[in-house]
C-alpha cells in the first residue's frame, strides 16, 4: 500500500493540470475568434458582391428601358 502524496504535491499537480486546462481553452477561444472573424469577412465579402452585381443589374435594366 502506498501513502497519498504531501498536501503541496498534491495542489502542485492540481494547479499544473488547471493550468493546462486553462491553455487549452485560450487556444479554444482564439481560434474560435479567429474562425468568427474570418466567416464575418466572408459574409462582409460576399454581400458587397451581391451589392455590387445588383447595381450593375439595375443599371442594365435601365439602360435597356
């Protein structure tokens, strides 16, 4: 049979498995953040396209007209 650990092992490893823990979930979060950023950009992208195509659209049909 094998005594526990000391009390300030024991918390050394809690607080070394927390930290990690906590590492893991900034890594988590900045790359959430930055897959936020760039679906935003996309989507920013993509309406100025469609604004764009409709302009020319219009500007078509009035020329047509």
């Amino acid at each position: 049979m094998f005594a526990p650990d000391e009390g300030s092992k024991t918390r050394r490893k809690i607080r070394r498995t927390a930290e990690g823990w906590s590492h893991d979930a900034l890594d988590t979060l900045d790359s959430s953040k930055r897959k936020v950023v760039e679906a935003a950009q996309k989507l920013k992208d993509t309406a100025y396209k469609a604004k764009q195509e409709a302009k020319e659209a219009i500007q078509e049909a009035t020329e047509k007209a």
